[in-house]
C-alpha cells in the first residue's frame, strides 16, 4: 500500500522513506538556527486595532526628518516637532496630538517600539500630510456647492437643556444664520430641512448626493450623562479598519470603504479648519477634531464634518447658547470655516478665491 487516507488524514507511504532527505532537513534546520543568531532580527510591526492587514509604522524621528521639519524634540513621553510655519505635538501612548495648539486625534496612538516612539503609516497620510500639504490633499475637490444639514427636526428634539433649549431648534438657527453669511460671499449654500421637520439620515446624505454637493456639513449639540464635559468637537471618518474616538468598541473592526473615505485627506483639512475657526469665534474647550462612522459621513460623496458646538447638558454652555450673541458667534465661526477651506481648494486648483 503506498497511501491510504484516515478519516479524511493522509497516511504516509513508509515505501518511499529516504533517510538522506531527513538528514539533510535536520541539517539544514540546524544551520538556519546558528545563522540566526548573526543575523539582526527583523523588527516587528505595531499590532493594530484588530488589523485586517498587516500595517507599517515608521517612527517619529525619521518622520521629522521625511517630512521637511526643522526641529524634534522629545521629554519623556511628549514629543515635539516644528517647521518653519508649524508645530505638531504628540504625546506616547495615546491617540490625541496638536497642530498649531488646535487637538486633532489620530487613528492609533503614539506606541514605544524598538527604543523610540512610533507612528502609523495611515496617520502620517491621512493627518500629518494633508495638514502639512493642504493644497495637494485639495486638489481634486469642488468648492462649488456648500450643503448644510441641521440635526434632528420634528419629534426628534435632539439633546435638551435644562432651561429648555431643543438642539433640533439651535441648529436649525445656526445653519440659517451660516447660509445667510455664505450667501453674502456669493457661495451656493443649501439646507437639508429648512423647517422643523423630521428627516432620516439616509435622506440627508440623499439630498446632499443629489445636489452634487462639494462640502457637506452636519451641525449639532451635544449632551453627556454628566454636566461636567464641555467644549466643540469635529468629526470626520475614519480610515478604513480604525476605530472612532467615541471610546467604544462597535466599529473597531470595520475594515469598510464607504464612500466619504475617498476625501479622507480633505477631511482632515476640512476638520480643522472649521474646529480652528469655531474656538477663534465661539471660545470653548477644544475637545478636537476626531472621528467617527457617522452615517452622514461614510455614505457622503464630498469632503464632511459633523459639528458638535456645544454641550446642552453643561450649565454654563447651554446659559451661553440662550444668548443670540453667543449663536452668533457659533455662526461666524462655522461660516469663516468653511470659507477658508473653499478658498484652500481654490488655491489648489489654482483659482483666483
């Protein structure tokens, strides 16, 4: 019998055993391990958040040194680097960063490997590069139309305050007041509901597509189960396979490319620009740009961010809101945002703003 199966198992031909092929395998097995042990071990990359794909790393110094910065500095875990014009600061183990002291959070944290600090490929893409090179990460996009969705509407109240502010009314105001001042600068700016009326979330990224919209943005309050958080947030999406900032575990695998991942680069631009815009007019903590899987930002078909200006279930920034001056401030701020991010696709394209 030369071969037979067991249960699905081949068993095999003891007619054919060479006793040379089996030395010469030990052989060889034994000279690997003595090889090995000259040969310097090939590092390891960094385990990613329950990686679809093996994913590259690169660390910190020879980023700076890559990527045109003039200095790099490093004090125990925070770590510093500057151009000419900019400054990125970073700290080890964790997922938030600073450029020029506006926070934008990154995909994965800074992570200590082989003696220094290490930074995903897909950050130094999709959150250095494009803030470093707005003009390449922008030269692709549309400044044409601008889509301005207000959350919730109808039954849909939204976060409450206690003084009994509705969040689908102050977006609802915040969008008509932006529109009016894009209008003034003769930008085609339109409302996903333009009264209080319920509209599904599918329906708003519809609307949006339909319009051939260039820049989509979603505005809202927040709310927390505490009164303590406070301040503005931005999100935009995150790169395929990485999880959002919202501190649960519900998309950490999603390895999806929706359609918004397509502006991922404008994105970040977008993001900061308005959340460095809003801080400027409104003030407030800067909780950052970040990222989530919103539905209104993956199925978008144009560069969008959705907007958190404030926490309703804060005291002392729902009191703000109940002021027309403070509304007013949000307002300026999201519009100089977004003017500034239109006039940086213009550039890119080399369009006269």
């Amino acid at each position: 019998m030369s071969s037979a199966k067991t249960k699905g198992k081949k068993v095999p031909d003891f007619n054919n055993f060479r006793p040379k092929a089996v030395f010469t395998g030990i052989l060889f097995l034994l000279l690997s391990v003595l090889l090995a042990g000259s040969l310097p071990a090939k590092p390891a990359k960094i385990k990613a958040y329950s990686d679809v794909s093996p994913r590259t790393c690169m660390s910190l110094k020879e980023m700076s040194s890559r990527y045109g910065f003039s200095s790099f500095g490093v004090k125990g875990k925070q770590i510093t680097m500057q151009t000419r014009f900019n400054t990125f600061s970073m700290k080890g183990d964790s997922r938030r960063a600073e450029f020029n002291k506006i926070a934008v959070w990154l995909s994965a944290p800074i992570a200590r490997q082989w003696g220094s600090w290490h930074i995903r490929q897909v950050d130094i893409d999709r959150t250095i590069w494009p803030l470093l090179n707005p003009d390449k990460a922008l030269a692709s996009e549309e400044y044409q139309i601008v889509v301005l969705d207000p959350g919730h509407g109808g039954s849909d109240r939204g976060a409450q305050s206690r003084g009994g502010l509705d969040e689908k009314t102050l977006t609802l105001e915040l969008a008509r007041n932006v529109r009016r001042i894009l209008l003034q600068y003769r930008i085609d700016a339109r409302l996903t509901r333009n009264s209080d009326r319920p509209l599904q979330l599918d329906e708003r990224v519809a609307i949006a597509n339909r319009w051939k919209s260039s820049l989509f943005i979603s505005i809202h309050l927040n709310a927390a189960g505490s009164s303590i958080p406070a301040g503005i947030e931005t999100y935009i999406l995150p790169p395929a396979g990485y999880p959002s900032t919202s501190g649960g575990k519900t998309d950490i695998c999603d390895p999806g490319v929706y359609a918004g991942n397509k502006h991922d680069r404008a994105n970040m631009v977008l993001g900061y620009l308005i959340q460095k815009s809003m801080l400027k007019y409104a003030g407030g903590e800067d909780r950052g740009v970040r990222r989530a899987r919103f539905v209104v930002l993956k199925n978008i078909a144009c560069p969008a961010a959705l907007l958190e200006c404030g926490f309703l279930s804060n005291r002392s920034e729902a009191a703000k809101f109940e002021k027309a001056g403070h509304r007013d401030k949000v307002s300026r701020g999201i519009a100089e945002g977004i003017i500034a991010y239109l006039n940086a696709v213009k550039r890119a394209r080399q369009i006269k703003p």
